[in-house]
C-alpha cells in the first residue's frame, strides 16, 4: 500500500487550492480516502502528466471492490473450500453449532463470511472484528486460506 508522500510525489502541485484543500498534501491525503485522481485536473488534462495519472490510478486498483473494512475477496482465486468461514470468529461465536463445530453454516443471518454460488461472499461486514468500535486486526480468513483469495486493503 501506498502512502501520501508517494501520491505529492506524483501530483503536478499546481491547483490543489482550487480543489478545496489547503495544500498539495493535504490533497493527496484526501485521494487515499475521499477523493479519485480525476479531482486533479491537470493530472487529467494535461499531457505531461498522463504517466502520473496512470501512476496514482494504479495504485487503487487493488481497493475496488473492497467493502468498508477493506475486505476484498478476489473471486477468481476463490474455489469455495469453506476454510475461511470456519476459521472467522465472529461466525464461530455467532453460528457456534454450525461454523464452530466444522458443519455448514446454520446461522446465515449473522454471518461476516459465506459461501454463495461456489465462492464466499462478504456479507455483514459491520461484524467485523477489523470494523467498528472495538477493532483489532483479526486474520484468521487471510492466514487459511489456500489460494490468498481474501485481502485487507
């Protein structure tokens, strides 16, 4: 993952005060979080600065798709062995005789992560242990699964 100073590197550093921010690095903090490099205009417009577009565009591809916690479930790679289903303790402590115990999941409703169709699926990402007031950084889906179809971003 990228940082901010790796973004001003990158940005033309000459209307980011139009844009509405009070500085150039001020800006680029604002593309990690709220904005898209199409905020900068002559990132967009001028010719000189096409690589630095493409650049900055980039490094953002790998967040697409990602839900609120940064949860990004590559379904190309994702072949649905269930590994990360069981292994989330959120679904153990809420499905503790179905996902907990090894079997299908019985409690759906409150499930974080689920196999649907053949690959698993993101679902009550509020539940999250990486998500809300009391966040840690839980991996138990990451480290099990076989292919490294599951990523934080």
């Amino acid at each position: 993952m990228t940082n901010a100073m790796e973004i001003y590197q990158m940005l033309p550093k000459t209307n980011c005060k139009k844009r509405g921010k009070t500085s150039c690095m001020a800006f680029a903090v604002a593309l990690m979080t709220e904005l898209t490099p199409d905020a900068c205009l002559p990132l967009v417009e001028e010719p000189k600065y096409k690589d630095s577009y493409e650049k900055i565009s980039g490094l953002f591809k790998p967040s697409e798709g990602a839900t609120e916690t940064g949860l990004i479930v590559h379904e190309d790679l994702c072949f649905g062995c269930g590994n990360c289903v069981v292994a989330c303790p959120v679904n153990v402590a809420n499905d503790p005789y179905g996902v907990g115990s090894g079997n299908a999941p019985k409690n759906t409703s409150k499930l974080i992560l689920a196999i649907e169709e053949g690959i698993v699926k993101a679902r009550n990402v509020d539940e999250c242990r990486r998500f809300g007031k009391n966040k840690i950084l839980c991996n138990g889906c990451i480290v099990t699964c076989p292919v490294e179809a599951i990523e934080f971003v």
